[in-house]
C-alpha cells in the first residue's frame, strides 16, 4: 500500500552566525515548529511520529527539542546523516506516511554550532570521513586547509582543467545567491556583494573565496506531512504541496575506487543517481523544473551539480552560468532564491528542512520578493558526506 504524502505546513526560526541568536535550541524548533502546525492549521496532538535531526548535540535532543510543542507521548526518533540530516528526517517522516504507519508527521531540524570550520569531535575512534579523505589524498597533495573546502575546492580545480571552467564561473553562483538572500527575512546574510567583492574576498582554497562558502549557522526548521485521506478530512488543499519523488542515494564504489575522481569523492554520483530516480519516479525531465533548492555547500559544488542534476552536459555546467541560466529571467530554473547555503546559512539538521520549506513557499506563491514567477515543479537537493544524497520532488497537484 502507497499513500500520496502532502507538506501541509513548514515554518523557520530566522539563521544566525553561531552565539549571536537569541535562545537555545528548543526556543528555535519551538518558533519553527509553531509555525508549521499555523500554516497546516491543525494541532501538535495530531501528528502521529515525529522526526528530529541534528549533527552536534546530546541524545536525545529531539525529545527536548519537541517539548515546547506538547507533550503527547508520540515516537520521536533522532536523526544524524551529516549535511543531509534535514532530508533524511523528511525522507523518514514521508516514508511513514507513504507506507500507511502514521496519517500526519512532523520533521524537524536544528543546530546549535560553534563558530570556524568544522572538524573532528571524537579523535579516538575512526572517522565517517576516513576514506573519503584517502581518497583524495590519493588524487591531489594534501594542503594545510579544513578538509571541507579542501575537497570541494579540489573537485572545481578538476572541472577547471578538464572542461575549461574558471575562477569567475565559480564566483558568479556565491554573487547570484547572495543576491537572492536580499528578500529572505530568515536567511543569516541579506547584504548584496558586486562580482568584484565576491572575488576579491579572502581565498580559502583557490578557486573558493569567503564569499562562495556555506558559513556555520544556528536555527531551525520545520515540515508537517500529511497522507491524501488526512488533507482530505480536514479539508487542507489550499496549503497541500505532494512530494511526488523522493531518493535517498548513499556511497558506492565510485566514491573509493581507482576511477573516482574529486567530484566522485564529494557525491556527484550519489547525485546522479539519486536524479534520475526521482525523475523517472516523477515522470518529469530536469527541462520541466521551474525552480531548485541546491546543496551549494560551496560554489564549486553548485556548478558540478547542475550536472549530475541533468540541467547541463557533463562538463558545461560554467555555461549555464555564462547565459546567468539559473537566476530570474535566465533560461533555466531558477536554483536557490532562498539564497542558498552560501547565503541563507547552513545549521546542518535544519538544511535540508529549510529547503522544504523554500520549495513549498515557492509552489504556493507565498515567497514575497524572491517568488519565482508561475512555479508548479521544485526538486530539493540536500548532500552529505559520508554521504547521503537525498533529492526530493514537490509538485502543486491538487486533489
């Protein structure tokens, strides 16, 4: 037995660089959660499971998180998968939906971080990312840089010498999104850059400049799920966006063996795969997206991504920057008018919710400024490493 599964509400608590928002985590899924339930206009004693993600913090936070909303005794699981956590609690919470164990979920995600790069919390005992690294090692000298803009920036110098993308390419997509984030009140940068400013910032590793890398962010995010039967007795079509594909894709060989390459090592090929489930699960062509929320960790991943999203052939993905494609009034989709990781902020259990909600915003034309003009198809892309890629298709469908 399937179910069609709907998002009925999504709420945020506004991203801020860590230590400088007010209140802790449960404030924040509080605010966030408040406002789904508002927008689904139904109750927290309706919701059935619950899902909460989040990478830094104590077991079990999702509980305490979830405590300002009621305390009604439903399973509350935990959740951790890197970047992609968000998704994957939306991934669990649709899949409870879909296969008949609960009529109405709620996902939520947050974090509380530190501020500075991220590394290592236990140094006793192997790393998730322990083979990702040798990896790499084994394709480029290692340099005294944090291991994430290292292994994404690697994987842009490898486009740069095998298809002839440049520094500027790179530079446009952290210009373009922070440009988006002008008009998003939740995002943790709303300042506007010229293409000089983003280049000319502080190299982090060449080709990715400050300005085109996801900052460390505190906040959290929130989707209530709901089965057809579930919108249909409580008469919700008004707010009802269905996930009409959803993939969850994790490492395989490609990741380690002898023909991985950068881009490999950082997920292309769970990507790519992922993509075309979701589009042959959808019946749609990467040609019918009206508007995408992008994991762009950093710029460099952006632009490898439209690739292994099918928007551009393997190894063009500069083009569609040089026709500006994927911002409003280019050709394509537009990718990231919430402003994207780089802009917008990346607590990582919220990412991936607060893609959701973007999307669903974007479909009910309830965007403001950044609406996408006339948006009936979205896809969501939230990647981790160590590795998860998790894409989602949201569609306006009606009963």
């Amino acid at each position: 037995m399937s179910n069609r599964v709907f998002v009925i509400g999504v709420g945020m608590s506004p991203f801020a660089k860590p230590g400088t928002k007010e209140g802790d985590y449960p404030d924040w899924v509080t605010e966030a959660g408040t406002a789904a339930l508002a927008e689904a206009t139904i109750r927290y004693e309706q919701i059935e499971r619950a899902f909460v993600g989040y990478v830094y913090g104590d077991s079990p936070s999702g509980q305490r998180a979830l405590y300002g909303l009621g305390l009604t005794g439903i399973p509350i699981i935990n959740v951790d998968n890197a970047c992609a956590t968000g998704s994957t609690a939306l991934y669990l919470a649709r899949e409870a939906v879909q296969y008949g164990l609960a009529e109405c979920t709620l996902a939520a995600g947050f974090e509380k971080m530190e501020r500075g790069s991220l590394g290592a919390k236990f140094p006793d005992r192997a790393s998730p990312m322990d083979r990702h690294i040798e990896a790499l090692q084994r394709l480029v000298t290692p340099e005294d840089v944090p291991f994430a803009p290292q292994m994404f920036g690697n994987a842009g110098r490898e486009h740069m010498r095998e298809y002839g993308s440049a520094p500027h390419h790179f530079a446009w997509i952290g210009w373009k999104n922070h440009k988006h984030s002008v008009h998003n009140p939740y995002a943790q940068f709303q300042q506007e850059y010229t293409l000089e400013e983003v280049e000319q910032a502080k190299v982090i590793h060449d080709p990715l400049t400050k300005l085109q890398c996801s900052p460390t962010s505190d906040g959290a995010a929130c989707a209530v799920l709901a089965s057809e039967r579930f919108v249909d007795a409580n008469d919700l079509w008004a707010n009802a966006v269905e996930i009409t594909a959803q993939s969850m894709v994790t490492d395989t060989t490609s990741t380690f063996d002898t023909t991985a390459n950068c881009r490999t090592v950082v997920g292309y090929d769970m990507s790519l795969e992922a993509a075309g489930n979701v589009y042959a699960a959808a019946g749609i062509e990467p040609s019918d997206l009206d508007v995408i929320e992008l994991h762009d960790c950093f710029s460099t991943n952006e632009l490898i991504t439209y690739e292994a999203l099918g928007l551009a052939p393997e190894g063009e993905g500069h083009k569609l920057v040089e026709t500006r494609a994927t911002t409003y009034g280019g050709n394509g989709p537009v990718v990231n008018p919430s402003g994207g990781l780089i802009s917008k902020g990346h607590p990582l259990g919220a990412t991936g919710l607060a893609q959701c909600a973007e999307l669903c915003w974007q479909l009910r034309g309830a965007a403001g400024a950044r609406q996408v003009p006339k948006a009936r198809t979205a896809l969501q892309h939230n990647l981790g490493l160590g590795g998860a890629a998790v894409l989602t298709v949201y569609q306006v469908t009606g009963r």
